[in-house]
C-alpha cells in the first residue's frame, strides 16, 4: 500500500465517523412534538349574520297596500349627464350699473309731486314744506325707468348762462356727428348686404355691419335727447325763467348710490347718483385650472343656495363670454353664467304663480352673495340608475330600495349611491335592470318593516 492510499483511506475512515456521530446525536435527542397549535380567538359574534342576498321579505295585506298608496318605478341603464358641484359669487354684470351725472350747474330739489303742484299753485312759500320721505333719494331705493328721482334748478348768474350756451352748442355738434356716424353705418349694412347676396359675403359681416347701425341709432337718440333738453333750458333763461330740469333714472334698478341730495348745488358733470340693474346678474365660477377640460363651457348650470338638499328647486343659468380672468394665488380660472334674478320669474316656473311684473319685481340673489353651482361636464356614461324617491337610508348610512317581487310582496335590496342629478339616482351597485322598485310610499314601508311607525 502507497502513501495515496493510505491517505485517501484515512479521509473516508474520518467522514464515516462523523455521519454515524451525527446520526446517533440525533436519535438520541429528537423527540417529536405532539402539541397542537391553539386556533386564533374569534372576533365577534354574530347570533344571526345578514346576507345581503336573502333581505327581508314581507307581504301587505290588501288594504294596507290600498291605503299606502303604493307606486312602482323601473330600474334602468341609460345615459347619465355628469355634473360636477362648485362655489359661485353672484357679481353685476358690465353695464347694468349706470351713473347719472348733472347735466347742468344748478340746484338739487326733491322730486316730489305733491310738493312741486303746491309750489305752482302757492308760489315759493311752498317751498318751506318739508318733502315726503318716499321722494327723497337714499341708498336701496327702488326706482323705474323714466320717472323722476330729482329736480335741478339751473343756475341763473352770468357764467352759467356762458357755460349752458356753450354746452348747447357742443351738443348740437354730438348731433350732427351721431347723424354722420348713422349714414355711414347704415351705408355699410347694405354694401354687406349686396356682398352676402353676390355669395361672397357672410352672414357675420351683415350681423357685425347691424350692431353698428344699432349702436349709432342708440347714440343719435341720446345726443338729440341732451340737445332738446339744453334748448329748452336755453330758451327759458332767454325768456327770463327756467323750470326746473327733471333727472330720470336711465333703467328699473335700485339706487346703490347717492352722492347728491335735494337743497346741494352740484356743478355740470357732478355724479348725482347710481342706478343698478339686478334683474340678470352674472354667476363667477373659480374653477381649478386642472379641472377645466372636464367642463363642457357650452352647457347651461344649475344655481341654488349653499344650503340646498338635493331635489330642491334650481334656477339654470346660461353660460355668457366674457373677459378671461384667473387668480394665480389659487391657480383657478373663472367662468362666467348669466342668470334671470327676478323672483317672481322663479315663483312662477316653479309654484305657479302669476306672470312678472314691474309692480311685483324683486330678486333673489344679491351682489357678492355665494351661491351652490352645478356644472355640466363633457361626456356622459350609461349607469345604472333608479328614481330617487325610491331610495331609503338606515341609521347606519346604508342606502336601500324596495324591490317588487310578488302581488303584495316586497323585498329590501341594497344599493350604492354614486351620485343625485334630478330626480335620478345613479347607482354604482344595485338590482338588475327591469327590477320594479317602489317610488312613493318607500319610507312608510321602511317604516312597517322596522318598526319606526305605529
């Protein structure tokens, strides 16, 4: 035997010890493990679990069926208009606020009829009378269009004679330059019209070509309005008087301001007060500039209080353009409605009442007021949908409908609200479509099947 054999047989010798020590190490010391491992303790304990699949049923007898009235309603999958729900601020849109000013240097008087009658008819002696309280002008006061709100005494020193001739001539040259600017304008509506009927035209330029004839007409009528007005007071002081110069509101509103009051002399071009218009305001939207493509700008949106429930009545509101505005600080965009105040308009879609008039004109909404906006987005999805007077809720939140399963029979079925437009309920989870679910008489039945009512 060589000295590699010897060593390759001691090497072998060396691992057959160690296997067989391990293997009696082993035997000698395992046991095994007969104990079981306890299970985890229950939770809770529910005597008698609810399913969702087996609600409780019950069956009206055929009188309580006749006396609840009951009424049925079908479970439907349609397209559903999406809305999304935003604060809005109620702000006077540009123009209907009007300032008056004084058209000549004089004195204010009150505009009161039954004192100016006695005047004429007393003489100045009248004047030591004190005026009404309805015919002074403040702040709030309701005025319409044409009827006095003051009187202005023209001043009869010689520097305002000076200055009411030289107001009349210029108002004679506003005249004659609202004529020329009429001539032309309405020159260039019938070339747009000769150019839209050769078929090389369009219907915009014929329609920008009226606006312009509109706008000059308007003007034409006010600078002969103030002409007339100057020559009569001219032609007064001439004869040796002048009457009094009535100052009309321009337009049905109320008097935000008064900067002016009878007994004041004010000089030609003094504000005297400012007349508002709230019968269309405009609704202001701040919208988050990343939620603006979901919005349809084209679709009308729904105005209510900040405190509506839904179902409540709504006003709709037009979507108007105007002047692009953002605030930076808080990354939003505004958009812009317009929206018919009166309320007598609003009593009469939704109460029934008699139609708008001057006499009965009031709004509903004042300026700086917030307002609930309701806006439409793009796109609509077919959902699931039920009426929601059909839906019920427990005192744990879950949303329920009555589902008919037999003559006189009724079943409660869960639901899952996703969201209220109307009078629809659009569901995320709910009973198949065609289920006949009851609509009126759904909480008296809540109320038999737990008890609530006697």
């Amino acid at each position: 035997m060589n000295y590699r054999s010897i060593v390759l047989t001691g090497i072998v010798a060396g691992l057959v010890g160690s296997v067989a020590i391990g293997a009696g190490w082993f035997l000698l010391g395992w046991k095994p493990n007969t104990e079981k491992t306890p299970p985890p303790p229950v939770p809770a304990t529910v005597p008698k679990p609810f399913k969702e699949d087996q609600g409780t049923t019950f069956t009206l007898t055929a009188d309580a069926e006749k006396q609840l009235a009951l009424k049925t309603g079908k479970v439907e999958r349609k397209p559903m208009p999406r809305r999304r729900a935003y604060g809005g601020e109620l702000v006077v849109p540009p123009g209907r606020a009007v300032v008056v000013s004084s058209p000549l240097a004089g004195t204010l008087q009150v505009a009161d009829p039954v004192l100016n009658a006695t005047m004429a008819i007393c003489g100045p002696i009248a004047a030591t009378l004190p005026p009404s309280h309805d015919a002074i002008p403040v702040a709030g006061k309701v005025v319409h269009r044409g009827r006095p709100v003051l009187y202005l005494l023209p001043i009869l020193d010689p520097v305002g004679s000076a200055n009411l001739t030289a107001t009349r001539v210029d108002a004679d040259g506003q005249v004659q330059s609202a004529t020329e600017q009429l001539k032309a304008a309405e020159i260039a509506l019938e070339r747009a019209k000769k150019v839209l009927a050769g078929g090389a035209g369009s219907q915009r330029m014929v329609d920008e070509a009226q606006a312009l004839v509109d706008v000059a007409v308007k003007t034409l009528e006010a600078a002969t309005t103030r002409r007339n007005l100057l020559a009569r007071v001219v032609g007064e002081l001439e004869s040796g008087g002048a009457a009094p110069v009535v100052i009309d509101a321009p337009a049905d509103g109320f008097l935000r301001t008064v900067s002016a009051l009878p007994g004041q002399s004010v000089p030609a071009g003094a504000a005297l007060f400012e007349v508002v218009n709230l019968d269309q305001v405009w609704v202001r939207v701040p919208v988050y500039v990343g939620e603006l493509p979901d919005i349809d700008p084209k679709h009308s949106a729904e105005i209510g209080s900040m405190t509506d429930r839904t179902g409540d009545p709504t006003r709709t509101a037009s979507p108007v353009s105007a002047l692009p505005a953002a605030n930076p600080l808080t990354g939003t965009a505004d958009l812009f409605y317009s929206l018919d105040n009166r309320r007598c308009i609003f009593e009469e879609a939704i109460m029934g009442f008699g139609a708008c008039t001057i006499s009965h004109r009031d709004v509903l909404y004042s300026p700086g007021e917030r307002v609930g906006v309701s806006v439409a987005l793009k796109g609509s999805a077919t959902s699931l949908t039920v009426p929601w007077a059909a839906v019920v809720y427990d005192y744990h939140g879950g949303a329920w409908v009555y589902q008919k399963t037999a003559d006189k029979t009724y079943s409660r079925r869960r639901v899952i609200v996703w969201f209220v437009t109307g009078r629809t309920a659009v569901l995320t989870d709910g009973p198949p479509v065609g289920t006949e679910v009851v609509t009126d008489g759904a909480a008296e039945l809540f109320g038999t099947e737990t008890g609530f009512s006697k």
